[in-house]
C-alpha cells in the first residue's frame, strides 16, 4: 500500500484559499477611504449612510476575527499534522456564525434601499438591481449558515449537518447570482446593449446571467442528491467540487478578462463593483479546493496515478503564487482603495500566472472527465 502523503493537493488547496479569505478580509477591513463618505450624502440620506457604515463595519469585523480563527487554526494544523476532531468541530461553528453576522450586517443596506423606493423616485431596475439582492443576501444566507453552525457537532447526526452544509451552500450560490446579476440589471440601462458587443463583456454577462444561475439549478439537484447521504464516509464529493469550481471560475475568469483586456473604453459599474466593491474576489481562489474534490481525495492515492497527481500538484502551485501576487496588489494600495494589478510589476506576472492557471485547470478538468469516462 503507498504510503499516504500529509500534503494532498486538497490540503494545499486549504491553505491558499484560507490564506486569501484571510488576506482578502485584511484589506477590506483597513481601506479607510470610506470613513466621513456620509458627510457628502444630503439631508436624512446623511444618517442612512452613517448607519449602512457601522452596520457593514460591524459585520466585516466578525469576518475578519472568523478569518483569522481559521488561519490560525490550519496552521496549527499545519506545524503539528493532527488537530482534534471535537475542535475541529468548534472553529467550525464559529467561523460560519461570524460569518453569518457578517451577511447580517449588510441589512442596514437592504433595509435603505427599500426606504428609498417608498420615499423617493426609484426605478424598478433599482429594485431588482440593488434592493431585492440587498434584502435576500442579508436575510437568508445568515439564517442558513446558523442553521448549519447549529446542526454541526460531534454529538449531533452527521446526516443533519451534511443537508445544512448543502442548503447553505446552494442559498450562497443562488445570492451570488442575484447579486452580480442585479448589477448587470443596472449597468445594461446606462450603457446600452452595445456593451456587450466585446466579445469578454458579453462572457462575463452569460457567465453571471446563464453560467450562475446554471450552478444554482446544479446545487439544487445536488442537494436533493446528497442530502440523503448518512455519514462523511460515505458522502459524494465530486459534485461539491463541481460547484465550488464553478464558483471559483466564474470569479477568476471575469477578474482575468480585466487583467488581459480591461481598460478605460470597457470600465463600467460592473467591474467597479467585481473589482472594488465585491468583498468575495478572494473566491477565485476556490478551483483550488474544487479541483481535488472531483477526483475524491480522501483515499491513499487520491483516485489516480502519479502522473495525473503531479498535475495537481502543479496546479496547486501556479495557482498559490497567482494568488500571492493577487493579494500583492490588493493590500499594496491600503488604506486608499487604490488596488494596483494595472502596475506592470503586478499586471504582467497576473497575466502570465493567470493564464497558465486558466491552462492547468482545463488540463486537470479533461483528466477528471477522462478517468470518469474510464
């Protein structure tokens, strides 16, 4: 029998996507900029912005405490190869409640953008552009994360705990449609359709229009599929590592387009929001995890052979160094909110790790299909 290798791909995987979480987290956490933007709001608005503020604060503050739980317990993890099952357990369930607090502090926002409609002259693009999303990510992503925390202990069914993790899984899936959806629903009404006659405009619109809510419909079907599953043992992982790659593609290939084709003659509110205000880009680094999950990596020899296991291992390391000068360029333009991946010191090596990446993804994906099909 091999002997079994502590640093999986999966593992790997962990860390660097733990890594940007936490990193992605600090920069969202010390960008000062926003601080006094309320001062320039007019009249009862003022004290609306104020209060979005402190609410979104509040909840980026417990994101960022559940970050570095998480950091510092994988480390750990890391340096001594073994972490108890029941702590495990335990970072957890505080991780997923920090961060259902974190949703819940956007509610301030939901709660003003339906102020506005009755108050003022809104547009039903606003609505459903900015306001049903606001509502809906604010409500029930925390309200199933809880559920999850909840249900996931030691000492309660695993059964529980594996229909919890899927229906809040599914729900963020489903948010992160309506979100980026909502956004296109009002970037296409100043900007025309002619928009999308860039060939990367308009896959970043499939992507997100056709390409999320496909992953939702898929998250669905899984759910109903896996819920069903007794223990871990005998839990499926290739369709999470189906969706989690989806997830994390969608945000890497619409971060790439910018990379290798942005400039001023495409800049719209859609990739001011992908790019500054989105605090979930750090997702792009989900392949990562998804990758090793198609090929079930629990086992000793991780359901393939050596050579397809290099090629995992590869990517795992193009991937972390893409990650690396990602983040670079993100904490390099603290406190402003200046981020500088349009520096060629960190554009050109973006570009030349992104599509390398991009490569070693479908490489990986066709041997997934391959040893399926086998």
């Amino acid at each position: 029998m091999a002997e079994q290798k502590f640093y999986t791909p999966l593992k790997i995987g962990l860390l660097t996507v733990t890594m940007a979480y936490f990193l992605f987290n600090l920069h969202t956490m010390f960008t000062l900029e926003w601080i006094g933007e309320w001062a320039r709001t007019p009249g009862v608005f003022n004290t609306i912005q104020l209060i979005e503020d402190i609410n979104a604060t509040i909840g980026n503050s417990f994101r960022m405490v559940g970050s570095v739980i998480a950091i510092v317990a994988l480390v750990i993890y890391f340096v001594k190869k073994s972490f108890s099952k029941n702590k495990s357990y335990l970072i957890a369930r505080v991780v997923l409640v920090f961060e259902a607090i974190y949703w819940l502090g956007l509610l301030a926002s939901g709660a003003s953008g339906v102020f506005r409609v009755f108050t003022s002259s809104r547009s039903l693009t606003y609505s459903l552009g900015y306001v049903l999303p606001a509502v809906l990510e604010s409500t029930i992503v925390p309200i199933t994360l809880i559920i999850f925390a909840y249900k996931l202990s030691p000492n309660k069914p695993t059964n529980n705990s594996i229909k919890w993790g899927l229906i809040s899984g599914t729900v963020l899936v489903f948010v992160y449609w309506l979100l980026n959806t909502g956004i296109w629903v009002l970037v296409l009404p100043v900007k025309g359709t002619e928009y999308l006659t860039y060939p990367y405009v308009m896959v970043a619109f499939l992507s997100t229009a056709l390409g999320l809510l496909a992953l939702t419909v898929y998250s669905v079907y899984a759910t109903k599929t896996l819920s069903r599953t007794e223990n871990l043992q005998d839990l499926n992982l290739k369709p999470i590592g189906v969706i989690i790659l989806g997830l994390g593609l969608f945000y890497l290939w619409n971060y790439l387009t910018w990379i290798f084709f942005g400039g001023d003659h495409v800049w719209s509110s859609w990739y001011a929001w992908l790019l500054g205000h989105n605090m979930d880009l750090w997702m792009l680094s989900l392949p990562l995890i998804g990758l090793p999950l198609l090929f079930n990596t629990r086992s000793i020899q991780m359901g393939f052979n050596q050579n397809n296991g290099k090629l995992l291992y590869a990517t795992q390391g193009v991937g972390a160094v893409f990650v690396a000068v990602f983040l670079a360029a993100y904490l390099g333009g603290l406190p402003s909110t200046d981020v500088l991946h349009s520096e060629p010191i960190f554009r050109i090596p973006l570009i030349i790790f992104g599509a390398a990446l991009l490569i070693l993804i479908l490489a990986t994906v066709i041997m997934a299909a391959y040893l399926r099909k086998r």
